[in-house]
C-alpha cells in the first residue's frame, strides 16, 4: 500500500464528494515524480477555518460521514483506507485562503502510473448539516518520473483529427484545467478517393480527473478544420470549416462553412448564430476585449467553395476579416490582413494584441494567381482595429507552431514549406522580438514537421510536440518531442510520445504537464488515443 507521512492522528473520516452546488474550494497537485515533492493547493475555503486533505487509492466510497452529520449529502465516494491509518494532512486557512501542503512522494518505481484521489474540505464549529462544508471536486494524480508520458484516463469519445480546442477554464495559477474540442474528421483533408466525414460533436477535458467528456448535444453542422473560442458569458462559439462526406468514387469533396454555432454549457444545447459573409476554413480567430468575436483569412475553397483537393487551397486564402457581435447576432467588416492568409499560427500576445504567423497564401501575376507560402507575420491591434505591423520571417512557412516564452519573445517552428509545387514540412525555427519587430533564426529541428503542437513552460523554454512529415497530400504523422533552450537556442530532444500524433490537441496544464489528445496517427488514421507528459 501506498503510504504518504502523516500529521496527528484523524478523528473522524474525512472524505466527502458533495453535490455539485456545495463544491466550493479546489485541491490541484503540482508535481508528480516519485522521489520528489507535491505541492497541493486548497483553495475556497475561507481564511480561519480548520482544512482537511485526504489522499485515497481507490474510489470505494463510505457513508461514514453521513453517520457523523446526518447529512445525506455527505456520502463519501472516495475509500478511507489511508485516512483511517493516519494518512491525512489538516490545518488553518491562512489569511490569503491558499493552504499549501507538501507531499514527499515515496521514491518506489513500482507506483510509477499508480493513481491518488485527493479532495478538501472544511469542518465547521458545528453540528448536524453543517458540520462539513466547502468540499472540492476529486483530484486526480497519476505518479511518474520526469521526461516522461502516461496514458490519461480515458480516450477522447472519438477518432479525430483537423479537430479545434480552445481553454475551457484556468486554475489557481492560471493554467488550464479544462480544454474544450469540437469537431474534426479522418487525417487526410485532401484524398478524392476517400470520403471525408466530419464530427458533430463537442467534448470537455477535465484536468482534474484527467478524463474526456462528451457534452450533451450535437452541432447543426459537422466540422473540422475550424476554430472556436470561449465568450466572455461562459459560451463556446464553433467557427466556419469544412463539411463533408460529398461526392463519390474518386471524386470526394468537402464544403467550406460559412456557419457558425455557440454551445451552452447551462443547457447543453447549440444555436445558430448570423453566418459570415465569407466561406473560411483554417481561420484565426480571438476574443476582442469588448466580447467580440474577430476572424480573419481561411480559405474559401474552389468557386463552388469545395475542397477536393490540394489544389483547392493553394490559391483560395482571404485577407479579408470580420467581427461578430454576440449581443447582436450580428456580423461586421473588420480590416483586410495585408496579405490572403489560410492555415497562418493565430497568437494572442500578452499585450492583447493578435498575430497572424505565416500561412498559404498566392499573388497575382497577369492574373493568374501563384501560390505560396507565407513569411510575414501579420499584427492585428483589436484598440485601433488595424492591421498596423507586419514583419518579415527568416522562413516562409504555413501550418507552423508558435507560443510567447515567458521573456515576450515568439518562438516560431516547423510548417510546411518549401517549393510551393513540391511542398515538405521544415526543420526552420526563429524567434520574433515583438518589442523590436526583429527575428533571430535558431537550430533546426532535427526533422522537419508540420500540424505541430507548441507551448511555452514556465522556466522560459519552449516544447514541439509531434506533428507530421511528409505533405499536405499524404501527411505521417510522428511521434518527436523538443525542448527549445532560448539561452543558446538548442533543440534537444526529449521522450517520444508511445504513439505518433499531429494535428490534435496539445496543451499545458496548470498542473505543469501537457495533454496531447487526438489528431492523426498510424500514418494516414485519425485517433482518439489521449497521454500527458511530465516535464
């Protein structure tokens, strides 16, 4: 049995789940290394109260509790086997109401995966019902080592790649502690031979329990090569894609959207919103900080706004953008981008401002339109809603990764790029210096990826994560992983994932790890498969 260091000895059992209304304080886990220290945090419980922290190995249950209370609310849900043998942590809410516990955990390779349950709770100076108050929602710890990944607990509800995520909710540090994913289809956006279906559905990542969950309800329209956004009320809002399986034989298609739709979380319904005045797939797209929705470029597809194949995108990027108004339902012309832009990296920089990174775009010549990637990064200023800077990249590229380090310089690598007539993904990295407008090339990454994940860390590095080699055609997927080192501008290698991952979701969560869920793998499949790596 696992077996943490004890406090004083408990005088009564300790471990509640109550109803969701009465789930007022949370306990998130930092850190997860045997041999190492957790730092648990409690938050929601008011300065000056006696606080509770049980951790559990199981989820047995016990009515113990409501023995004590006679409050049927109180049912435990999580075993007392190490709270009943003196295992439990207890102490006064500072005045700041964040109580910080530290957690040794046991240097013992055999818990390696083994999961703890923790949850908090305060007891009152009082009897009956109120006994037992500001209970949190379970936390869910999977121990590991460092530079290491572990499965989640549960797969994504379905296969899916071209699919979108944007943060859900963030924790007592700021972090992430839930994604919301919407959409997606099969791996190859471009096969005329394969038909193309795309998902209606959406569903949450729940960091604390480290599981997916469906959400109620289904999209008007399918979608995948979309975006989608939080609204300032708590909404999401799914954005343009494109629809499919159309056609038959050899002669599969998908439509470009120009719908849109806000999920409720509060109803567990979708709406139709106002649709926009342009056809986009593979947009960007930001919350402005009045509550409007801004969008800018995609590709618009052939003259019927169709997507057969690669052909299809090359040459159909909009500059154009547009603003909706949730209050209204209603859609407004917002500033042209200074160039066409589809599949460009979109980054909310931390002075609000947005950046619009490489993409495919063409120019004209004697009217016929030449297709190419991007090396200019685009800045929109929501304040004077203008595209007011742009700045020219050491490499063109499109269907990059990009995140701001924590010293404000933009970490740029991968894409496709190359001939536009023999496209490959790139091994090219930069930096761009928002606060000068200059970019510094770095080493290269050690193959070259496109559809890659990147997010900044804490310690002011940078991680790629996954991605795929080979072309818009026939991407294959790859299961690499890079640490960027900004003080001399390495790439290093870090653990492989344990399966091949591109165009799915990767995100850093408070708790210092990383998701990555769904996309393509097995060379041409989406999947479904979901793991977290330990830095």
């Amino acid at each position: 049995m696992l077996k943490f260091p004890s406090l004083t000895a408990l005088s009564v059992a300790l471990l509640v789940i109550a109803p969701a209304t009465a789930q007022d304080s949370a306990v998130m886990s930092y850190g997860d290394s045997i041999g190492a220290v957790s730092v648990l945090e409690v938050r929601g419980i008011p300065a000056g109260l006696d606080g509770y922290l049980i951790p559990a190995m199981t989820t047995g249950g016990s009515p113990y509790l409501v023995s004590l209370s006679g409050d049927s609310n109180d049912m435990l849900t999580i075993d007392l086997g190490l709270a009943m043998a003196g295992t439990y942590f207890t102490g006064r809410i500072p005045n700041n109401g964040l109580w910080k516990v530290n957690v040794p955990l046991p240097n013992i390779p055999s818990y390696v995966d083994v999961r703890v349950y923790w949850q908090a709770f305060s007891r009152q100076n009082a009897a009956g019902a109120d006994m037992f108050q500001h209970f949190s929602p379970v936390r869910t710890m999977s121990m590991n080592t460092p530079d290491r990944w572990q499965s989640s607990n549960n797969n994504g509800p379905a296969p899916s790649a071209n699919l979108s995520f944007c943060t859900a909710s963030t924790g007592g540090r700021g972090g992430i502690t839930e994604v919301f994913i919407s959409g997606g289809g099969p791996a190859l956006l471009t096969d005329t031979s394969t038909p193309y279906p795309t998902i209606n559905r959406a569903w949450m990542y729940d960091c604390m329990s480290d599981t997916h969950q469906l959400l109620p309800g289904a999209m008007t329209d399918g979608r995948a090569f979309h975006n989608s956004v939080k609204l300032q009320d708590g909404r999401f809002m799914v954005i343009g894609g494109i629809q499919g399986p159309y056609g038959s034989g050899n002669s599969y298609y998908s439509k470009v959207l120009n719908t849109c739709e806000i999920y409720d979380p509060a109803t567990g319904t979708w709406t139709a919103t106002a649709t926009m005045s342009k056809y986009r797939a593979g947009s960007c797209s930001m919350v402005l900080p009045d509550g409007r929705v801004f969008v800018a470029g995609g590709t618009e597809g052939n003259n019927q706004h169709n997507v057969g194949d690669v052909a299809d995108l090359l040459t159909t990027s909009l500059k154009t953008s547009e603003i909706y108004n949730p209050a209204t339902n209603s859609w407004s012309s917002g500033p042209n981008i200074q160039e066409p832009k589809a599949g460009a990296t979109g980054l909310v920089l931390d002075d609000g401002r947005f950046a619009l990174i490489g993409g495919i775009t063409f120019t004209t010549f004697l009217g016929i339109p030449i297709p190419d990637f991007s090396e200019k990064i685009c800045v929109y200023d929501p304040v004077a809603n203008s595209f007011n800077s742009q700045i020219t990249m050491k490499d063109k590229r499109g269907l990059g990764c990009a995140a701001q380090l924590t010293n404000g310089q933009v970490y740029i690598a991968g894409g496709a790029g190359g001939d536009i007539l023999n496209i490959g993904p790139i091994k090219k990295t930069e930096v761009w210096n928002p606060a000068n407008n200059s970019t510094t090339r770095k080493n290269d990454l050690s193959v070259g990826v496109a559809f890659s994940g990147c997010v900044a860390m804490e310690n002011g590095s940078a991680i790629v994560i996954g991605g795929a080699r080979g072309d818009l055609d026939d991407p294959i997927p790859v299961n690499n992983v890079w640490l960027f080192n900004p003080s001399n501008g390495s790439q290093t290698s870090l653990a492989a994932m344990p399966e091949t991952h591109g165009g799915g979701v990767v995100s850093l969560l408070d708790d210092g790890t990383i998701l990555v869920s769904g996309g393509e793998s097995n060379n041409g499949s989406a999947t479904n498969a979901a793991i977290t790596y330990s830095p």
